[in-house]
C-alpha cells in the first residue's frame, strides 16, 4: 500500500518533508488514517451509525470525557487515555473496534502510532485538504542540471530527507520519445528524434517541449482522461445500449485543450455555460459533460426513479472531478468518514436536479434538452446556404410585389389541385368515382366500417425515415383508420388513426412496446369536415411527431415512447383501414396525401386551405386569411408567374429543400438546462427515490468555503464556488490529476478522494505550491504541463537500480523518473503512427476501426458491428466509437475505463490477453506490414540500416549490438521461412484493408513484418520511459 | 482474469544473470526449469478464511426471468381461479413495470404445466424440466427467492455485482480477487454466451471487475475459430514460429531489462509466455472431439455443436476439471411477457436435459463434492396474465417479489426445498432469500466470510453483500 507513510516509513527517514520535526507523529498523515479506517464507522461523522457519543472525527470528540466518565485522551499520557486502553486492551470484550461485530484489532504498529502520537501531545489538526492552501516558500535546488525550477527543490529535499539521491538526466533521445508520448499520446518522428539530437541549443528540451504544447495532438492526449473522467461514451449504457451523439462536446474538449482555456473557465463552461450570460453555442455545448451520464430507455423503468439517478450520477462526477470527494456515501445515510451530511447531499444535489430533461431516455439519439450544434465548417455551409435563401427571397419578394396586382382567378383556373409536389408520394382525392357523395372539392370517398382502399406497394417507410399524412375527414365514428401501411395483428408499420375520438400518430414495431404513438389531447369533431395532418420527422421519437386539426398544432399526449426496432410493415398503403383488426374508418374522407417529408407547420396550414388557388383570388383581399394568402402566392409563383419570377421561386424551393435536408444531417448534442418551475428537491431516506423526506433548497457542504460574494445560488454559483481563488480542493485536485497524467501516479495517490480516507500526499508542500501556481497563473493548463514536464524531476532518467527498487519500489519519491506502459489510446495510435497509417484529422462523428466479428450480436439486440474503411479505420483511438456495455475490447484489455460512471484514477495491469492482443489483432498485423515497408522503403540499403531504422521509428533510439543481432537473427530465420514457404508470407501479410506495396517481394516483406511486430510488441515500445 | 504470474525473482536472477549471450534462448524451457509459476496468483492472504466446501462454481444464469410458477413453484390450486382477478390483498400496492401498470385487470393465470414429485425427496417439477427432475436429490431448490429490481437491467446487475448500477465487481471477480487461481494455462473466471440466444441483452459489466483491477474480470470463451479474443496466430504463422518469436522477443526484453532494472519488464516476459501457453491450452480445451460417445448421449446431441448451451455446459466441465475457478454461462431468451407455453417449452428443451446431465456428469468424476452448481435468472414471473389469456397461452411480467433457483454440489444439501411463496407465487410466505444473502452463502461455501473479502475503493472498504447477507444455512450439507 503505498496509502500511508507511516512508522515503518520513518524508519527511513520520509517524515521530513511532511512534518517539521522528524521525531513527531504527525496527525494528519498518520494518525487521522487510522482514526478514520478503523474508528469513523461508529465514531465519526454519520449520526445515523454513532455507536455512543464518542466522536472521534471533531477535536471537540476527542478531548471529551468517554462514557464511562474517562478522558478519552489525556495528552501526554497514553496510559491513562481511554482511546489507547480500548484499543490495546487485551480483553476482546474491552477491546475496540469490537470482534463482536466482525472489526478486526489494530496492529501493534497502529497502536504504536497512537501511543505516541498521544505521548507527544495529541495535537490536533483539521483535515488537510480542507485547509487553506498557502503557498509554501519554494525550497532551494542547487542550480544547474538539477534545480530547474522549484518542483525540483521540494523533490529533491524530500529525497535527500530519506537518504536519496536524483538519478541522473534520462538520455536525450529517451526524454524527447517520454515527453512527446506524454503530451501528445504519439511517438516523436524519426525526423523530429534527429532534429532534436542534432540542436545544440541548451534550451531545445524547452523548445520541444512548447512545440509539442502547440501541437494540435495535445488536445487530443489531453482529452484521454477527461473523457474518462466525464464518463463520455456513444451509446445510452442500458439494457440494448444503443447511439447517442455527444462527440460535438469531445470536440469541444480537444478545441479548449488546444487553445488553452484557463480551467476555470473550462469549468464554469461545461458545469454552467447555459448559465452564462447570452450563451455561445460552444458555452452550451461545453454543459453536455453532465449528460453524458447512462440514459436508460428500458421498457417499465419508472422514470422517477432514473431522474434521481441522473443527478446523483451528475452530483457525484462534479464532487469526484473538482472535489475529490466521495459525496456519494452521504446518498443515504450521512458520510462515514468525511463532514457531509445526508442533508447536505440532497443541497447539493439540488443543483443537478433542475435540468428539464426526463427519466427514461429515448432508445435512440439524444435525449432533450438538446441543441443542434453544427461544427464551424458546417455553420459557414450554413451561412452561404442562407445567404442564397435570403438573396432569392428577396428576388422572388421583387416579383410579389410587382405582380401584386396581376394575380388574377382566370391565371390559376387550371390549379384547382394544386398542392405542394416536393415529395409528395400519393395523392387521392376519389374525385372519379361517380356514385360517391360531395367531399371537401369533387367527390369524396364514404366508408361504412367494412371496406377499405388498397393502393398497393407504396411509401413504403421504416421509422427513420420522415412522412407526412393529411386528409379531409368526416368522422361518423370514434375509431377508424384514416391511411396507413400498417398491421394492427402485431402491430407494426406506421398510420394515421382514429382511436377513441382522438387522433393518433403511430410508428409501431411488433415487440411487447417497441412503439412511438402520440395521441391529440383533444377528440376529434365527429360528423363535419376536419383537415387533419401527421407528421413525423424520422427521429425515431415521439419529439418528432405533431398533430395538426385544420393547419393549426394541436397539443398531443405521448402514449408511449420506445422504439427499437424497425417498422417495415409486409402491407400495402391503405386508406380507411383500421388500428385495430375490426376498426375500418366511418365517414367521408377526401383528399388524402402522403408526403415523404415532414412538412413545415406553414406548409401544412397551406395544404389545410379549402379553397383553390382560383377561390381565393377571387376573393377581397382584405377577406384572404394568412394562409390563404400564402396559398395563393405559392400558387401563383408557381404555375402563372412570369417565367422570370417561375424561375426565381423554383430555385428559391430547391434550396429551402437542400437546407431542409442540410439541417436534418446536423449533429445535435445533449445538454443542461435549467427549468422554470425548479423541481423541488426532497431528503430521500435511504436514497430511494420514492421515499421523499423534508425538502430542501440547493446549498453546499458546511465543511467548506460558502458561496463567493454575489454568486447566485444555483450551478452557476456552483461553478464559481468551485473555481474561486480561495477554495481549498480544486486546483490541488486538478493539479495532482495532471501530475498522474505525467508520473503514472499522483502527490495524493487517491486522485479520486481527497478526504479522510484518502491517501496523505507524499509531497504536500509541492502539492500546495503547484495549487498556488496554478491558481495565480491564470489556472493556465499548458504552463502547468509546461512546468512539470521541463523539471529536473521530470527529466531523470527511469532506470531502475537494486538500490531504488528496494529502498522505494513504488517510486514515492521520484529518485528516478516512473517507467510506465502506455495508456490503451496511445498504443494504438503509436502503431499506427509507426506504420504511416495514422489518419490525423480532429474531431468529428466517432469512428469503426477493426473488432472482430459477431462481439455485438453475441450480447444485443442490435445489429452487427460493422467497421468502417479508407482512412476511418485509422483515426486516433479517442475518436473509437465506444458502446458502452460493451466497449472496444483493445482498450478494455489495456485498462481503458468502461465509461459507464465516472473514472479519474489510472490503472495498468500486465496480461496474457494484453500479449495475444498485440500479436493477433489485425489492426497491430496491418501495421506491422506497413511498419515494415516503411523499413523497406526509407530505412537504407542493407539489413543492419533497415532495422536500425525500424528500431528507431518504435524506441526514438537505435539498437545496442546485442539488440541488433538478435534483430538480425529473427530476420534472417524469418527471411529463410517464408523463401521456403511463399504461400505462409502472403497469408501472414493478409491482415487489413490497407493495399499492399506490390513492388516489394513477399517473402522479404514477411520477414520484416514479423520482426515489425516483434517491434510493436517489445515492452520498451508501448513503455514510456 | 487472474493471471499474476507469481514469477518469484530473486535480486540475483533480476540483476545478476549474466547476459545469455547471443540472443534466442528457448526461454519457455526457462520457465519450464525455474521460473514457470505453479499455480498462477495465489488470491488473498488469509483467503480462504476457513476450509472451503467447493473449490469451484458453475454459475448457469437464465437471462431474463424464468417462471417460477411454471418450473418449480407448484400452485394447484390456481386452476380454479383461471381469469379471475388477482386480489388486492395479494399484490399489496406493488409496484409494477411500466408494461403492465396500465393495464385494467390483473387475471390469474395458472400454469397449464403438470407437476410431478421426484426423487426420494420428493421435490416438485414442471413437466418441462424432467431432467433436472432426475436429479431432484441432488439439489436443493430456493422457491424464496427476492430481489429489489424489477427490470432487466438493474436486477441482472444486482444479481452479478450485488449492485444494481454500474461500477461493481462481478462475483466471479470477487472471487479471482480472493482466491486467486488454481491454473497457470487458463485464466480463474471464463464466461460463455450461448450462441444465437437471443432476448435481453447482456452486458460486459456483469463479469466485469469494476473497480478491482482489470485482471479479475473473467475471459469471455466464445464458440468458434477463435474462443478467446485474439488467440489465434496470424494464418500462415506456425507454432514454431510463434515460438522462436517469443525467444526473439524475450531475448530483446532480457537484454533492455539488464539495463533498464525494471521488474516490470520480467513480468512482461512472463505474460507473453502464459498467452503462449493459452494458445495451446484453450484450443485443447475446447476440442470435444476427445469426449466419447456416451458423454453426448448425456449432454444431448446439441452438444456437439459449438455455441450451445449443451456445448457450453460440457466446456464448462472441461474448465472446472482443468482447475477454472469460476464459470459462468448465460442463456438468454426467459423473458416471456407473453406466448410464454410455447417459448418456455423451448428455452427448457435447450437448457434441461445439459444442465441436468453437468451435474451428474461432474458427480461421475467426483468433481460434484468440490463444484458448487447455481442455476437461476434475475427474477421471477407475474402470476397474472400479461396480454391476452386463454388456457392454453399466456404471459407474465417481470416479478421481482418471489423466484426460484436451485443449487447443488459442493456444500449443498440435496432434495431441500427451501422457502415458501404464498397461493399465488406472488409474495414469500417462509424465508426469504435475498441476492445478497444467496452471494453470502456462495462465497461461504467457496470458504469465504462474505463480511471480509473486501476491497477498498474512494475510502470505503466495499464488499459484494454490501452491508447485507445472511446464509441460506437450511440448504448447507
């Protein structure tokens, strides 16, 4: 455990740097851990479970008197403190933390630190991540090599205190291939190594340093983790676990990151940017970090019940990210270790829990709120295609007025069936039949109950595809079918109803609920002409369904919401034919219409105006409605225009379509909002959402600071709190998240708890001075990285010696700089950089590299996973499409986080299945063919300079003659293999899409990919060291 | 997975070895001298905290709530109370899903399956399960089952990780964690997934680590070319070649070790070579074509195909012989909200007669004393009729109040009946079995006190019962 620096640590001398007199015991990083551990359950801060008064977490506690009348501690004198007699006694009886209850008794080193601890004076201190951070004067470094800036002060005395010495400076090559790994999550170029090996400049490391700062590839490294952190994923995360669209906020992320957004500002964006002050796009689509916890659109869900998980899914990956802080014990009982009170749990929770959004999230897509967030090059499309609009709005605009008085009934007396033809797929106004009664114009079409028309093999929709379904109805009765391609034994398909006297829109799949239907608040008038519409954009929810009753928008209820699967219906379009297998329409309809577009509110209340376009120009002007008035000028400039002005609007429709669909291809993504009527916010007593307690009012933990001056109370106020020069957790949070990013591991291990069950920093004067740092530079996250990365600390060489390992084999205080395997991202891309494969464009829709077959369908519902081709196979690992209950098993293999919930603490681990996944997988085969016709290719004439050059491509460095030689070796054995065998070499070489370089002879290539994947495999290639 | 390579070097070896001259060694002869590890990782210190009852668990999950009330929770007396409403008193305000808490009648449906005693026990089965009817003494039956989720998602999670969201370990993870491994060519908790089951989706979280390291989840074996992920060597690559290019590769690890000192670099050589090793191990394993005969006759003919539940019950006999700590199997496709007659009848021709035929099978070879068998789903099935109600077909929602599962083998206590429901399955009328307290008994028989494995996570010593579970001690031998 590398948790605590405890006695056995100051055996070798590592108090100093964290007490001033290396004799005492020191409180907060030796005595409060076991206090907490072992103690807090009964004794601390959750009144729920306090066994007896005693407190042991409050200074108040602890100089108490005991029950029994006893001083619990009498300072200097451990013997007659209650605390140590309990807890060495030897009666199991006496003795606490009670057998009884399953506590095992404190070691005697345990005991021993209390003892003394006791015997010194009991001093008391508060828990030091809540203090006040105050910046520590930096220590001095002797100059030079060692002592590049004050990090390097604060390291080396804490090592010195121990009876350590600084390793010396890693070689050039080896530091320029850590930094570049380190910053960029790619190896350094062959060209960049040389460059670098050949400046004389005593500043290049600092230079290459800023240039790999200022690389765009730094956003992307930097967003490895924070994606992690903000559990950001492709897909909803239950039950079939199908797409959502948040990769505009992962962009977003890599963009801050590059231009270096102060992290306040990074904060206040994604906790509050709806908050701010006349939003950005940006601002808003910064606040998708707290969507893009798991929805849950399983069929029965309570939605009441998810809300609640959502904000405390929201609550707990703030306090986690900014905090360090486990709130999320406090869920249901008051913390056990750390001030939070059930009470205050709920405050804060307050502030999450007022986002309009619902329980049960859509199966599929973005669940609202959402806003449609099309990237910068996409809004100057936009921009040009609204300029045309405009420009031909106006044109056409010219022709109205021109022509305002020449509209005249005689022009448009052919057009009495005019209507809108863009996309209109049927059409039937039953105007031929002889024997059938006036409808709306002409004839129209009676139904009794029994008969139906079938129009055959027409719009044949599935439920991503938008429509649209207008008729003239008279109703006779309550429950018909008006046009549908549906069958209601199943039921599956899509129609426009008649259920109960209300109108429903239904889009349904035949599975227990698989159905989007929504249904008019209101009935429908029965026994008179009605115009009535349905529209359904393909969005695969009931957000994108509308009623309309004579071209107006009629509320609507939705009746369910849960689509899955598709709704290709084997019946043909039919009108008058029932929801169910009995219910055939009674009435009259006329002018039936089914349009394969969703039609703009304004272009249905056009469709619903009686008269024709002939009517209505006969008509006083002053008698026309608006919409007969827009009818009438869309007939006009359509058919009796000038050919001139014909021209005009024909062009100015086209382009309205080509926006229409435009738009409809924009991303969207989810984010915060916050509603108008606040959601009131209860206790839940034992965290179960329907047993609400006493309500409360967003508010934060007592423990500390209160809200700045003037902030409001609410995730704004949130966000400033979080980020105001004189809280105590965020910058040493943030600070030591990024130190793991470059050590593998952080000042406070704990990254994720800073309370007192955390772990004590190991450097909490550096720790501290790196906080003020940060914080009086501007919370500026490259001089930080900048900082870190140019130390001496940082620069040291990773080898190991017998004498490191055994006197600190976690590397706690960084004699040595850390060896560590690279993140699962990084080992992708390094192969692929290496290969000359890597596709380097940023951002954008998440991508399908390689998975082997059948991994999707073997678990879900949903259908096989495809991979993508050309350069999407070969974009950055961060742009993976990542399902979520079932990630990209590479990355899982190499501890990437699952991303369903919130995770800030590094992991590596070593595994067998690490090894096959390197050998075997055909993404790391396909690169080690192109790997090696690069060898071929750039790396010279002869072996020895091709696998020098291979070499150098995976390590930044060349092989040492032993290394060498073996190189040679495998090749050439390799080389006589595949001569005897051609056919092997041609399989070997199979893996991937990419072509092969014909000019290259087989066997030869063969053999240096093997030795390539030999390379790739090596543990100094997917090591940073 | 488990798979510590428990590689014991000493300084000398890490840092005294000198160079082995040129290059290739055959470094798996190595291994196979002085540094191939015994068993893999060891588990815990301490763990197991007492002689353990089974060594190994069979864990046969029936994805998506199998009927008790059709199986194994006989209720006659329904019969006679076809279509008449469910009452009040009985459903007690409970909360539904939202498939049927609209619904305007909850009619009674009985189950149109003949029940019959079996064994000297004399425990009751449904007519479709006759072969786990056969071995009715073998088993003890939990009719007492509870859980606190009533949908898919949840209340597999809850049933898997002891939680009902995400981020907890698995309990065959739990058990990797603590009692380490018993097999250096295989790793200590396998999954399998029957092949072209369909229904509710499954989730790799549910044998995930969660916050145990990554080496704890279990290695999903799939049928086919490839049973593990990425095992098989690229086509046209040959064993030899594997191998002389592992001595390469670890002859140019060795090398950067001498110089570098990082034990990491050893334990990295060590992985490689257990992988080569599981290049060899699982194809053998997963070969039936050794198995006689008679053991197909067991199992049933769907055995020999690849994929199936049968296959997979037969490999998972393989695993547990082969010293696999934990298996688990997962059949999909019990979630019948309704035409449930005919789909149980189904679900049970593929899974009654193979997992019948693994116990029996595991006792032949006197594995069953040390083997515990768990056989259940994630809840049971509504009394009352979901949709339409006829005789002869009908269907059940999700139940979250009252299922059934059985266990047999090590530490069981065989034709025990355990728990009661009352006259409609609907509520447990006698002792009641929570999920955590049927993973404390699991764990108790494997020899471990659920209240001490733990594992601390953001401060908290996590545990999988939680601060739950009591032993089902009626069942234990």
């Amino acid at each position: 455990m590398r948790r605590l620096l405890t006695r056995a640590a100051l055996a070798v001398g590592l108090c100093a740097a964290l007490s001033p007199d290396c004799l005492a015991v020191d409180f907060r990083s030796e005595v409060r851990p076991i206090l907490s551990d072992r103690c807090y359950t009964c004794h601390g801060p959750d009144s729920g479970t306090r066994m007896s008064p005693l407190r042991l977490d409050t200074r108040e506690g602890v100089f108490a008197e005991a029950s029994n009348g006893r001083p619990v501690i009498v300072p200097g004198q451990p013997d007659s403190s209650e605390l140590i007699l309990r807890v060495a006694a030897d009666d199991p009886a006496r003795r606490m933390p009670p057998g009884a209850f399953g506590h095992a008794p404190l070691s005697q080193a345990e005991i021993e630190t209390l003892r003394a601890w006791v015997r010194e004076g009991a001093q008391w201190a508060r828990h030091w991540a809540f203090e006040p951070i105050k910046r520590p004067a930096a220590s001095s470094a002797p100059a030079g090599e060692w002592g590049r800036n004050p990090i390097d002060g604060f390291v080396l005395a804490r090592m010195r205190a121990a009876g350590l010495e600084p390793s010396p400076m890693a070689e050039r090559s080896k530091l320029l291939r850590r930094a570049t790994l380190d910053l960029t999550g790619l190896p350094p170029t062959a060209a960049e190594v040389r460059s670098f090996l050949a400046d004389p400049s005593p500043k290049a490391y600092e230079a290459a340093v800023d240039r790999l700062l200022a690389s765009a590839r730094f956003g992307e490294r930097m967003a490895f983790r924070w994606l992690e952190a903000a559990r950001y994923a492709d897909t909803n995360g239950y039950q079939n676990d199908r797409e959502r669209d948040m990769w505009r906020w992962r962009d977003w992320v890599i963009d801050a990151f590059n231009a270096n957004m102060p992290f306040d500002r990074f904060t206040v964006e994604q906790l509050a940017g709806d908050l701010l002050p006349d939003p950005s796009l940006e601002d808003l689509i910064a606040t998708g970090f707290n969507r893009n916890h798991r929805g849950n659109a399983e069929n029965g869900t309570d939605p009441d019940e998810y809300q609640v998980e959502y904000a405390v899914d929201r609550l707990e990956t703030t306090a986690t990210v900014w905090l360090g802080l486990t709130v999320g014990c406090a869920r249901c009982h008051d913390h056990k270790y750390d001030p939070i009170s059930q009470r205050e749990f709920y405050q804060f929770y307050a502030y999450f829990n007022n986002v309009s959004d619902r329980g049960r999230y859509y199966k599929y897509g973005n669940t609202p709120p959402i806003v449609r967030a099309p990237t910068p090059t996409q809004r100057e499309s936009l921009r040009a295609m609204d300029g045309a609009i405009a420009d031909l709005e106006r044109r056409v605009g010219g022709h109205a007025e021109a022509l305002r008085s020449g509209i005249r009934a005689a022009d448009l007396a052919g057009a009495d069936d005019w209507a809108f033809a863009e996309g209109l797929a049927v059409r039937r106004s039953f105007d031929a039949a002889g024997s059938e009664p006036a409808g709306v114009r002409g004839r129209a079409a009676r139904l009794d109950g029994r008969r139906h028309f079938d129009l055959g093999n027409l719009a044949d929709y599935d439920f991503y595809d938008p429509f649209t379904i207008s008729a003239w109805v008279r109703a006779d009765n309550q429950t018909g079918g008006i046009a549908s391609r549906y069958l209601p034994k199943g039921p599956k398909g899509f129609g426009l109803f008649l259920v109960g006297g209300k109108v429903q829109l239904r889009v349904d799949t035949a599975s227990i609920s698989d159905r989007q239907r929504v249904e008019s608040r209101n009935p429908l008038p029965i026994g008179r002409w009605v115009h009535v519409a349905g529209v359904y954009d393909g969005s695969r929810n009931t957000g994108g369904m509308r009623l309309y009753f004579d071209g107006r928008r009629v509320p609507t209820e939705t009746l369910i919401d849960e689509s899955l699967n598709s709704t290709k219906a084997n019946a043909p379009l039919r009108i008058g034919h029932g929801p169910g297998p009995d219910d055939r329409f009674q009435g009259v309809l006329d002018d039936v219409r089914v349009y394969s577009r969703a039609l703009a509110p304004d272009e249905i209340a056009v469709v619903a105006v009686r008269e024709t376009p002939a009517e209505i120009a006969a008509m006083r002007r002053a008698d026309r409605s608006a919409p007969q008035r827009d009818k009438l000028r869309r007939a006009y400039l359509e058919l009796a225009a000038p050919e001139s002005a014909r021209s005009d609007w024909r062009r100015l429709r086209a382009a309205l379509l080509e926006r229409e669909a435009f738009l409809a291809e924009l991303p969207t993504v989810m984010v915060m909002d916050e509603r108008e009527n606040p959601r009131p916010t209860h206790v839940l007593f034992r965290g179960s959402f329907d047993a609400p307690r006493e309500r409360v009012e967003p508010g934060l933990f007592s423990a500390l600071p209160s809200l700045p001056a003037g902030a409001p109370n609410n995730r704004m106020g949130l966000a400033r709190w979080l980020t105001s020069d004189s809280h105590p957790l965020t910058a040493r949070v943030t600070v030591n998240r990024f130190w793991q990013m470059l050590f593998g591991q952080g000042i406070v291990s704990t990254v994720e708890d800073f309370g007192s069950q955390g772990a004590a920093p190991t450097h909490p004067r550096l720790l501290d001075w790196l906080a003020a740092e940060f914080i009086e530079g501007g919370w500026d996250v490259k001089a930080l990285m900048r900082l870190i990365a140019t130390s001496a600390t940082y620069r040291q060489s990773s080898a190991v010696t017998p004498e490191l390992l055994e006197r600190d084999p976690q590397n706690l205080l960084l004699a040595r700089a850390p060896r560590l395997r690279l993140p699962a991202e990084a080992i992708r891309d390094q192969a692929l950089a290496i290969a000359g494969l890597l596709s380097e464009g940023l951002g954008g829709p998440s991508v399908k590299p390689y998975q082997p077959g059948g991994l999707w369908k073997e678990l879900s519902n949903w259908g096989a996973y495809k991979h993508d081709s050309g350069d999407r196979l070969y974009r950055r690992s961060l742009y993976t499409f990542w399902k979520r209950t079932l990630g990209p098993p590479a990355m899982l293999a190499f501890d990437a986080a699952p991303r369903e919930t919130c995770v800030v603490r590094e992991d590596r681990t070593n595994t067998p299945i690490q090894a096959l996944n390197l050998m075997n997988d055909p993404t790391y085969n396909e690169a080690a063919r192109l790997y090696a016709e690069r060898m071929l290719r750039e790396g010279g004439a002869d072996d020895a300079r091709r696998l020098a050059y291979g070499f150098l491509l995976a390590t930044a460095r060349g092989p040492a003659g032993r290394e060498a030689s073996i190189l040679r070796e495998s090749l050439s054995r390799y080389r006589d293999r595949f001569l005897t065998a051609p056919a092997d070499a041609d399989r070997v070489l199979s893996a991937g899409e990419a072509p092969r370089d014909p000019g290259l002879d087989t066997p030869e290539l063969a053999a240096y990919a093997t030795v390539a994947s030999m390379l790739l495999n090596l543990d100094e290639t997917i090591t940073r060291e | 997975m488990t798979f510590d390579p428990g590689v014991a070097l000493t300084r000398r070896q890490l840092f005294g070895s000198s160079a082995t001259g040129l290059g290739i060694v055959a470094l798996s002869d190595l291994l196979a001298e002085d540094l191939r590890p015994a068993p893999a990782n060891t588990g815990l210190d301490g763990v197991p905290h007492f002689a353990p009852r089974a060594k190994r668990v069979i864990y046969l999950f029936q994805s998506g709530g199998p009927s008790q009330m059709d199986l194994f929770d006989a209720k006659p007396g329904l019969r006679e109370l076809q279509g008449s409403e469910l009452p009040d008193s009985v459903r007690g305000g409970q909360r539904l899903t939202g498939m049927t808490a609209a619904q305007s009648s909850f009619p009674v449906a009985p189950s149109k399956f003949e029940f019959a005693r079996a064994g000297e026990s004399g425990q009751e089965f449904g007519e479709l399960i006759p072969h786990i009817a056969s071995i009715s003494d073998k088993i003890a039956v939990i009719r007492s089952m509870t859980t606190e989720q009533i949908n898919h998602d949840p209340a597999i999670t809850y049933l898997q990780t002891g939680h009902q969201l995400a981020g907890r370990p698995s309990l065959g993870s739990w058990l990797s964690y603590g009692l380490g491994s018993e097999s250096s060519s295989l790793p200590s908790y396998v999954v399998m997934v029957s092949l072209g089951s369909t229904g509710q989706p499954l989730y790799s979280r549910l044998w995930g680590s969660g916050f145990l390291p990554t080496r704890y989840q279990a290695v999903k074996f799939r049928a086919g070319r490839e049973p593990v992920l990425y095992l098989n060597d690229p086509d046209g690559f040959s064993r030899t070649d594997r191998r002389t290019y592992l001595d390469g590769l670890a002859a140019l690890n060795r090398a950067h070790l001498e110089e570098f000192g990082d034990p990491e670099i050893e334990n990295r050589i060590a992985q490689y070579e257990m992988a080569f090793r599981m290049q060899a191990s699982v194809p053998e394993l997963t070969d039936l074509s050794s198995e006689p005969d008679s053991v197909f006759e067991m199992y049933g003919e769907d055995a020999r195909k690849p994929g199936t539940y049968a296959s997979n019950c037969l490999l998972a006999r393989r695993l547990v012989e082969r010293g696999v700590r934990c298996v688990q199997l997962f059949h999909r496709g019990w979630d019948h909200h309704n035409n449930l007659p005919s789909n149980l009848a189904q679900r049970c021709a593929e899974t009654d007669r193979a997992s019948a035929a693994l116990v029996k099978d595991l006792e032949r070879r006197g594995l069953l004393e040390e083997t515990l068998v768990v056989w259940g789903g994630e809840f049971g099935r509504t009394v009352y009729c979901q949709g339409e109600l006829t005789r002869q077909n009908y269907g059940r929602d999700h139940h979250p109040r009252c299922f059934s599962i059985w266990l047999a083998g090590g530490g069981i206590r065989g034709g025990t009946t355990h728990g009661a429901t009352d006259d409609f399955s609907y509520n447990v009328a006698a002792d009641p079995v929570s999920v955590p307290d049927l993973h404390a008994t699991i764990l108790h028989l494997m020899g471990v006190d659920h209240k001490r494995l733990t594992f601390k996570y953001q401060g908290r010593h996590f545990r999988l019962t939680d601060v739950h579970g009591a032993l089902v001690r009626p069942i234990l031998a």
